[in-house]
C-alpha cells in the first residue's frame, strides 16, 4: 500500500519523497484521473481512519484544467456509487493540483481527514513556491472494497491507478526530482454517507 506521509516537510524534501503513488525519488502524491470502475463486494466491518494521515502532496502550478465532473451513480449509497465515488475523488485530486486550488478537494472532504488536508496544504506550498509536475497525472483503474458498512454509512476501498513518469521543477525550471511510471499504484480511501451524499473520511 503506498501511503502518503502526514508530517510536515519543506517542499524540497517532498520532491525526493514517496507518496500516495508509488516508492519513487519524487514528491508525488495525489490521485486520480477519470475511468469508472465499480467496487466489488467484501467483508462486512466498520472502517477506521488510519491515525497516520497520508496525503498526496505533489508540485502544483497554477494551469487551467478541465473541472471534474460527478455522475449520478456517485451520488447513490451503495458499493458500486462509492467505487465511482473514489473515481470522481481521483479526478479532483487531479484537478487541485494542476491548478494549484484545493477549494474542491475541501469541499468533499471530512474537515477531520488529515491525509485531505495536509494534500490541501501542500497544493497550496507548492503553487506559492511556484513548483510543477508537469505530466504527473493519475489514472484510476478500478476499486477493491475492504470494508463495507451500511448501518454505519462507510466504506472503506482500495484504489487501485497508474500514472506516466514525471519531473518536478521549481519556478526557474531547474529539476528538484523524478519519478518513473506507476503502473499498479495503490491507495487506501475511506468514505463516510453523511447528510445524502459521500464524504471522504480518510485518504492513506
């Protein structure tokens, strides 16, 4: 499982860090390009966010980027709408990078979610410090469920993504890492039914 580390470190550190995609020397981190890939049926139990948030921090450049788009299948409580669910949650990871906003990746995350918010927080470092990733863009593959708990409302996936290789540059151009491709990447999501709709709980 690729995790995303929570602790803070200078964006130069990130740029030779693991994260969210995949035991490389560069700052990735981050999710999920579009595909719609249903969960499959698992165990019954009650997910727990894990106490170590990860997150996906990678170099952010302020670009225009086609805003996600959410279907309706990710709107319902059920396994197969919190499969697409994780899908759409990809594409806005995506999307918070390439332009340098996490207002979206905010607005569906649990307030609690450390791995959401420190990727919030580092989009954020990345675009002030003027930092890109030029080509790093995730592309999800399908679900795997872990745990599935209706009474509770949550879900708990694996989700599973590749992504091309890519460099980090900062604002001059000059090269603060690489990372070469992922073709079998994994993250943890953790996804809460609050209030008629899907939250994410907790991202590792």
């Amino acid at each position: 499982m690729i995790q995303l580390h929570r602790a803070a470190a200078p964006l130069v550190t990130l740029a030779a860090t693991s994260l969210l995609v995949g035991c490389s020397n560069e700052t990735v981190a981050a999710p999920i390009a579009s595909s719609t890939t249903t969960a499959t049926s698992g165990p019954v139990a009650t997910p727990t966010p894990s106490e170590t948030a990860l997150a996906a921090p990678t170099s952010v450049a302020t670009a225009e980027f086609p805003l996600p788009e959410q279907d309706d299948l990710s709107r319902t409580f059920t396994v197969d709408g919190a499969g697409t669910f994780a899908a759409y949650f990809t594409r806005v990871l995506n999307y918070s990078r390439a332009t340098g906003n996490p207002a979206l990746l905010r607005s569906i995350s649990d307030p609690d979610c450390g791995g959401c918010t420190y990727y919030a927080e580092v989009i954020d470092e990345y675009r002030t410090k003027g930092y890109t990733s030029k080509g790093f863009l995730l592309q999800f593959t399908g679900t795997r469920v872990e745990s599935w708990d209706p009474e509770d409302g949550k879900i708990s996936l694996t989700v599973t993504m590749t992504r091309p290789a890519f460099e980090t540059t900062d604002r001059d151009g000059s090269i603060l890492g690489s990372a070469p491709a992922e073709s079998d990447a994994e993250a943890r999501i953790d996804l809460k039914w609050f209030e008629g709709h899907w939250v994410v709980w907790e991202v590792e």
